[in-house]
C-alpha cells in the first residue's frame, strides 16, 4: 500500500467571525484555514486540537468532519473539519505563522483557489454563517 501522510484542516468558528491564519510562503494578503500533519498515536481530532494551540493559542470544541481531498505535498491527504471556539486569545506561533485573526463573515480577506479544500470549506461555513445573520 502507498504511504499517505494524513493533514487536518481546522476552521474555527466565533459567533459570526472565523479564525484564519497567513503563513509566511502565502501570496501576500492571503488567510486560509489552519492545518497541520497527524503525528504516529493520534486522532485526527487531537491532532486539530493540538494543531490549532500549537499555531494560534486557541482551544476548540465541538469539531466536526467536512470533506477530504488528497494533496500531492507529497503524498498527503487532507482532512477538513470545522469547529467551535472555546477559549484563548490568538498568539501566531513564529515562523510558522505569520499572522492570525478573526475575520466577520461579511468582511473576508483574499482567500485561497476556489479548487483548493480550504476555500470551500471556507465558502460552505461563511454562507451558514451569513444565512443565519439574514
């Protein structure tokens, strides 16, 4: 069998704002979604939770699988989740993240290709998120 190196994506949600983070190679302006590699012993759940404190500082709850895509970095497949905030202030861990923040969901920052797991992950959560604001 192949080997496949499994990565989580985390979109954190907060009453109407997501969390979204810019690493250093990104184009410039761009914010996507939070991720990071399972390490060996772990669930992808705690991978997400370990990821999203490790990067930002932040504690989620309530997670919740959206969709998968493989990706060819190298070899990998990535496994998106959406969750809630639960507690903590943002923090970027340097030289891994570049910058973090809380965007409403009516004022979004330059995001990834719409082909990409994190865009429509991104697109599929805001669009609850403004339904409910309507």
């Amino acid at each position: 069998y192949p080997r496949i190196a499994p990565a989580v994506m985390a979109l954190v949600r907060r009453e109407r704002e997501i969390l979204l983070g810019r690493s250093p190679h990104f184009p410039p302006g761009m914010y996507s979604a939070l991720a990071g590699f399972t390490e060996p012993g772990e669930t992808l759940e705690q991978c997400l939770a370990r990821e999203v404190e490790e990067e930002v500082g932040v504690q989620v709850s309530r997670i919740r699988y959206f969709a998968s895509q493989p990706w060819p970095f190298p070899n990998s497949l990535m496994i998106a989740f959406v969750c809630d905030w639960e507690s903590g202030e943002i923090r970027p861990r340097e030289g891994e993240i570049e910058a973090a923040h809380w965007f409403d969901v009516l004022q979004l920052p330059k995001l990834p290709s719409r082909i990409s797991i994190s865009r429509r992950l991104i697109d599929a959560v805001t669009e609850e998120m403004r339904a409910r604001l309507a």
